[in-house]
C-alpha cells in the first residue's frame, strides 16, 4: 500500500516562505524519482521540480533561484522549500513519486508518474 502525504501548505504573504513535507510509505524510497507538481485554479497542471535517488535535480524556470527540492532517505522524505513566494504561486501543490533511477524528458507528462499524493494548498495573498 503506498502512501504519499504532504504538508506544510497554508497562508502566506507575498515575498513570504514556506516549506512542504512529502512523507511517503511503501515505496523503495531510494530508488523512486520524486517530483513537486502544482496546479492553481482554472489551470493546467504543471511539474516545478524532480530529484532523483542520486540527487540530481531540475526545476521550472519560474521557480528556480526561489524553490529547492531535496530529499531525506532515512526518513522517506522529500520536501520542497519555497522562497519569495508570489500570488502566482497560490495552488494546490503534489507530491509524485516514479520507480526510476534517472530524470529524463517523460517527467514532463504527468501521465508519467506512478504515484500521487492528495494535495497541498497554498495560497499566496495580502
């Protein structure tokens, strides 16, 4: 039975932080990619940033300098901290998991990915 539970989502003003767990059950934690996905109300769907078991990363344009994803393999955890945060970033942000030693171009479709989580909300607002 796989779990995948994030957390940390709320309220927080522009230009604000915060920082959202990813705790995960019943994978082989070390060997699945992991990926942050967003999506904000209207909107489609869109990946912000994957780590790889060797920690290898890649992150959206418009979030990269201001986001960071990392992992914690003793705790089966990945997490994704979130700096200067805009109104533009208010969505319902996930946490998605793939059996795969490497990133490459599929983790664009999130048809890719195995594994989703319930969501997050984070609204960014004054």
């Amino acid at each position: 039975q796989v779990q995948i539970v994030e957390s940390g989502g709320g309220l927080v003003q522009p230009g604000g932080s915060l920082r959202l767990s990813c705790a995960t059950s019943g994978l082989i934690f070390s060997g699945e990619t992991m990926a942050w996905y967003r999506q904000a109300s209207g909107k489609q769907r869109e990946i912000l940033a994957a780590i790889s078991g060797d920690n290898s990363t890649i992150y959206k344009d418009s979030v990269k300098g201001r986001f960071t994803i990392s992992r914690d393999d003793a705790k089966n955890t990945v997490y994704l901290q979130m700096n200067r945060l805009k109104s533009e970033d208010t969505a319902v942000y996930y946490c998605v998991a793939k059996q795969t030693s490497y990133i490459n171009s599929d983790i664009y479709s999130y048809q890719y990915w195995a594994h989703w989580g319930q969501g997050t909300q984070v609204t960014v607002s004054s």
